[in-house]
C-alpha cells in the first residue's frame, strides 16, 4: 500500500502580508527597547538612593547638627530630627531630615560618612560631613538616639582615623 503525499504548495506572500510582519517586528522591538530603557534607568537611580541601614533620632538634650537651622519662630522642642545611614555604590551616606510636631518635613541634609564604623562597642562614633561641615555623631548605647559631641579627645582620635580614610 502507497501512501500519497500531499503536493507540496508555494506559499505566495504578497506585498500585504510582509508589510504587516514588518510592522509586527517593529512593534516587537520598540517594546524590547522601551523596556530595557526602563530597567536601564532604574538601576542608574540605585546608587544614588541607596539602601537604608538604620534611623536614629537626635535626643533632646542634645545639640543640633551645624547643617540644620530652625525656621524663625520655631523652638527646639516644636521639631523633631532624625538621621538615616544609607549604604550605596559610591560609599555610606547620612540623611537628616528636620521634621515639626505635625511630620511635616521642613528641611532635609544629605552628607557623606567618613570611616563607617561597625557598632561593634559602645560608644560607638560616626564622622559625617555635610555642607562642607563635619560633626561627630556619638551612639552613646544600642538605641534608636544619637547625639552630636563636641568632646576633643574623641574628635582627635576620629579625626587622626578619618584621615587615614581619606
């Protein structure tokens, strides 16, 4: 018993038929463009959001940082500061963000942190540098405050450290 084969036919493509694959491939890799732009772009943003480590808030009985000044009419116990460590691409940053009673942000200071220590004792010392000014930054205990110190011997000691950062 034979079996028959089908005659093989020609596909015929007419002008038609290729000018819409055409348009289809096009549209097919505008999507594949415009998508790795988008995924290109945020992962551009990263480094310089960066990931946020920990947030403290400045005690009370504190001073301000040098970078932040009040609004006229605004007394110390109407705001509240908070400081966040962020790791990125390019290092360890600092953000304090003054806020008033009601949450509202009322000022916001990025700054650079030199010879990122480990927390591994306490008092633990951060030196951040913002505005062109530096301030020691003392994590007296494991808790969610931090000061601002003016202490000479621990400014000597961090400072001889963050040259050797530089």
């Amino acid at each position: 018993m034979h079996l028959r084969r089908k005659p093989e036919t020609k596909r015929v493509y007419s002008e038609e038929t290729a000018g819409r694959e055409t348009t289809i491939a096009r549209k097919i890799l505008l999507r594949a463009a415009r998508f790795v732009l988008i995924v290109a772009l945020l992962i551009s943003f990263l480094p310089m959001v960066g990931c946020l480590e920990s947030t403290f808030n400045l005690a009370d009985d504190s001073r301000l940082p040098r970078w932040v000044t009040l609004p006229p009419g605004v007394a110390r116990a109407d705001v509240s500061i908070t400081l966040g460590y962020y790791t990125s691409l390019g290092g360890y940053d600092a953000k304090v963000t003054l806020r008033n009673r009601e949450g509202k942000t009322l000022a916001e200071v990025k700054g650079k942190m030199k010879c990122h220590s480990s927390f591994a004792s306490y008092p633990a010392y951060e030196v951040v540098v913002a505005n062109g000014i530096t301030e020691v930054i003392e994590h007296k205990k494991m808790e969610p405050k931090f000061y601002i110190t003016d202490d000479p011997a621990v400014k000597k000691m961090l400072f001889a450290r963050y040259r050797a950062c530089e």
